[in-house]
C-alpha cells in the first residue's frame, strides 16, 4: 500500500500540522470512505473483519 505524502506546488512556504496521541495503547488509523482501520494487529473493515494478508 502506497505511503501518503504531501506536496506543496506553491512557491509559497507551507505549513503541515499533524495531530496525533502518543497516548498508552491509543495506536492506528481510520479511513471511513474507503472502509479501513489499521490497528496494531493489522488492517481490518469498520466491522472487525480483518482484511486478507497479502502474500
């Protein structure tokens, strides 16, 4: 799976704020129009069902 990045394609200088927890056990993502959760135990549907491992 590609990695995000982030282009600026100004000539202007941006400014990129990432929010984020280094919280005790709070770890992983959610992308809900594409109906993705990465948790530490690997990527899974909004349901739980896990994704298949790629081989």
């Amino acid at each position: 799976m590609p990695a995000h990045h982030f282009q600026n394609r100004s000539t202007r200088d941006a400014v990129l704020l990432e929010v984020g927890t280094n919280a005790e056990g709070v770890d992983g993502a959610e992308y809900p129009d594409i109906d993705l959760r990465h948790r530490p135990e690997g990527y899974v549907h909004r349901d739980g069902t896990p994704y298949p491992v790629p081989r």
